[in-house]
C-alpha cells in the first residue's frame, strides 16, 4: 500500500477528511520515497507582525452588541462551504454577510463561536490552519496550498482578525458535546447544524438571523467609507462602457458586461450582482443578465451594475443611455419622467421621514406623467390608490443597501419597510417605466422603451448624500459626458 492510499483510508482525526484522489488521474499512487522528500526542505513561511484588518475595531463593537443582544446563549455563525460548479470545480467562494460582518474574515468552511462566559461572551473564530506537510495534504489534496493557495495559520488569523482561533475540524465534536441553549445562522454549513441538530430550533434560530439583518441597517463610518469606494469604482466602469460602446454594436450586451467586469475585478473583489446590461427592449425585463442581445444605435442602453469591494460592500447604480449618444424626442419625454420622479424621491430622503416616502413620491411623479400622456385614467389619487401605474412601474422605488445588494432583507418589517430613516443608512432610489414590447394599451412609439434611473443614497444628520453623484443623471449632462467620453 502507498502512503496516499494509507492517507485515504486512515484519516488522522476522526473529523478530517480523507485526501481525495482523481479517478483517471495519471498518477496511481506515492511512493514512500517521494511522499518523504515532499516532507521536508521547505521554508518557513510564517507571517510575523500582521497588522489587524481595518474593521477590526467595527466587528469587534459588532460581537459585542450580538453579545449583549442574547446573554448566556452559544452562538454559532457558519462562514459557509465551497459549492460545486462542475464535477470537481467550485464557484468562487463568497461568505455569509453574517459572518463577514462579525468577523472580516472570508474564508471558506470558516465559524464564529461566541460561548458564554460570565455576563458576556467569549469569541473563537474556527478556520482550517494551513495545509498539514506531514500526511501530504498540501500537495496531494484538491484544496492544498500548492493547489489552491496559501492558507492563513491559526496564529496569523488571531494577529488579522483580533479573535482567538481555533482549528475547525475540531468544532462538530465540541458542538455535539455542547449543552445549555444554543443559536445558528441556518443555510450555510449543513455540517454544523447537523451537529446542533438537537439543541436548536427554528424559530430561536431566525431571532439571531433577524438580529444580525437589522444590525446592518445603520452603517457606520467604515462601512460608509466601503460603499463610497464601491461606488468610485462603479462610476468608472460606467465610463469605460461608454467609451466602447462601439465595440458592443460590433459584438452584442456581453461585451458591455464584460468590460465592466474588468473594472470589478481590477479595483474590487467581484460584481455586487449579476450586471444587467439591457440593450433596447431587453430594458424591458427588470432583470436581464443574459446580455447576449444586440446594441443598436439610436436605442436605449439599461445598464445596472454595481462594483462589490474586497470587504464584499456593493454599489448599485443604473444609468439609461443613448446608445448613439442622443436621446430622441420620445426617449427623452420618458426619461425625462423617470428623472423627475427620481428627483422627488431623492427629496424624500432624510432623517425621521418614513421609509416608503421615497417610493411614495417618486410613484407620484410616474403616475401624474401616465394620467398626462393619457396612458391611464385619472386621477392621479385613483390610480395609486388602485395601482395602476404598475403596469408600467412594476417594482418598488428602492431598498436598503450594503454587504447584499438587498440588504438587512431579514430584518422585520416594522423596523424595515415600516421603518423610519435615521442617519447611516444608506439606501437605493431607482424608478422606473417600462414599456413592454408586447404591449398594445401604448403607443407604438413607446413600445420597447425602458428607462431606469438609480443612486445610492446615504442618510445624514441634515439630509442625504447622493454617493453615486459622478454619475450625470439629467438627460442633456448624460448627453454632454457621452460626448465627452467618446471625444
């Protein structure tokens, strides 16, 4: 027998994992000489002197609110596990908001722990340490280091992240054998909560997911810092759209989203959310990002996308183009109309204003323009009162914003949608009309015609802060910045 294959049927603990080997890989197996050679002559890479994160601070205030939200209770936020893609490929690991929140930690498999320990609690953060270079993992292993990169060692993490660290093959046991009550962060490692399968219930469970989404309603100064980079950096990719929207007539929508891609990548960790890149009545479907349209000149462009920082925070704007660089004159009526709604619900944004008073008055704006054109019947009070201007409005004025595109979206509704404003938080004011191209109560001139226009907004003491304001929004300074882009 080869040392692999003692590896693959031998695990060192009782919780690790066997080293997986190919089936149809080209090599069989070890030999006991080579598996000793790879044992040794290596460096010693230990990283000495790290500097913690910079949300250190934050998420340590952050445990100490959960802390204080549920005394004498253990409590179990899961990073989350790789998922497969294709055979033996995963997707890009993300993790959860929670834990990331807590933590600034981003590493798969990953757990926070906060035991109780006399009037507050104890915090251990559970990684795997780095690949072992006594049993092979590190090169044998689809997950060692020599496959996949670098881990950080427990004693690294301790110095990055401020929380005692532990190894977290160790943690399904300590959870088994734990007692007294007990909460987790539900859908992100099946193999944690198989553990607490019998300390836990669901509806103690969605309290601690509740708790952690209303956390992030108010941002504080390091996430506002984190939102306005995303932001930057998405008002820069919007710019280099524009500069080859050219190349995108000559190729089709996914030209547009891969450039703004690049940008992601280059200055970020990744998209916030799958961009839409919605050329003439593709602007149409809320939500297209199949991008494989054409863009023709003298149609509309959608484009909503957001850059997600390294701390995983999202912009989310959208800007309505003319692809030529002129909007024509029923273009620029409907534009127009979505500008000004969007102006009113801006206004409505500020300190002890209700949360739906944005969508209030932007949704008024929308419908007195469809009662004008003649689109509906009015008045104007019966057509909301009744809805009807979601035919063409379709979705809500807006949402929270942060480390989800969709953020706090567990949070209750009464502190949510039924909410008030207060300062730090930051949120989206997008309306919208859309006209299907199907649609045979319009015009034919308004048919396939989409328009939408979003901002993210940050609440302040005195008002709000549009974060995203690089971006021109009227329709003669969007016209002036294509132009000036393409010169």
């Amino acid at each position: 027998m080869t040392v692999a294959e003692d590896l693959a049927e031998t695990p060192e603990t009782a919780e690790e994992e066997p080293i997986k080997q190919r089936k149809n890989g080209l090599y069989p197996g070890v030999s006991d000489e080579l598996a000793e050679n790879m044992r040794s002559g290596w460096a010693d890479t230990e990283l000495r002197d790290l500097e913690p994160v910079p949300q250190a601070a934050e998420t340590a205030a952050r445990r100490a609110a959960l802390s204080a939200r549920f005394p004498g209770e253990r409590l179990v936020i899961p990073a989350g596990n790789l998922k497969t893609r294709s055979n033996d490929t995963e997707y890009a690991f993300r993790a959860s908001v929670e834990y990331a929140y807590l933590t600034g930690n981003q590493t798969e498999d990953g757990v926070l722990v906060l035991e109780p320990k006399g009037e507050g609690h104890e915090a251990t953060i559970y990684l795997l340490p780095r690949s072992d270079r006594e049993n092979g993992e590190f090169w044998l292993d689809g997950q060692g280091e020599l496959w996949v990169g670098r881990r950080h060692s427990l004693t690294e993490a301790e110095q990055l992240y401020g929380i005692p660290a532990s190894d977290v093959r160790e943690l399904p046991g300590k959870l088994r054998e734990a007692t007294g009550p007990v909460r987790v962060v539900r859908g992100y490692d099946a193999g944690v909560e198989a553990a607490l399968t019998d300390k836990v219930t669901a509806e103690r469970d969605e309290e601690l997911r509740v708790f952690l989404s209303e956390a992030r309603l108010v941002k504080d100064s390091f996430e506002i810092g984190e939102l306005q980079k995303a932001v930057d950096s998405t008002v820069r990719g919007f710019e280099d759209v524009v500069k080859v929207l050219d190349k995108a007539q000559a190729t089709s929508e996914r030209y547009i989203e891969g450039t703004f891609f690049l940008r992601a990548r280059v200055e970020g960790n990744d998209v916030g959310y799958g961009t839409i890149a919605a050329a003439g009545p593709h602007a149409c479907t809320l939500h297209w990002v199949r991008n494989d349209g054409p863009v023709r000149s003298g149609d509309l462009l959608l484009l909503d996308a957001g850059v997600e920082t390294h701390t995983y925070y999202t912009a989310d704007v959208t800007r309505t183009l003319p692809i030529s660089g002129r909007f024509n004159e029923i273009q620029r009526k409907i534009y127009d109309a979505v500008y000004d709604a969007q102006e009113a619900g801006i206004a409505a944004v500020k300190p002890g204003a209700k949360y739906r008073d944005f969508h209030d008055a932007a949704q008024r704006v929308l419908a007195e323009r469809l009662v004008e054109w003649g689109l509906v019947q009015g008045p104007v009070e019966r057509v909301l009162e009744l809805g009807l201007q979601r035919r063409w409005t379709l979705h809500g004025t807006g949402h929270m914003l942060g480390m989800d595109v969709h953020d706090c979206a567990a949070a209750r509704t009464e502190t949510y949608v039924d909410g008030v404003l207060e300062p730090g938080m930051c949120l989206t004011v997008e309306p919208g009309l859309y006209f299907q191209a199907d649609d045979l109560t319009v015009p034919e001139e308004y048919r396939g015609i989409g328009v939408r226009i979003e901002d993210d907004i940050l609440v302040t003491e005195d008002g709000n802060r549009n974060l995203s304001a690089g971006l021109p929004r009227r329709s003669d300074e969007v016209e002036a910045w294509m132009a000036a882009l393409k010169a």
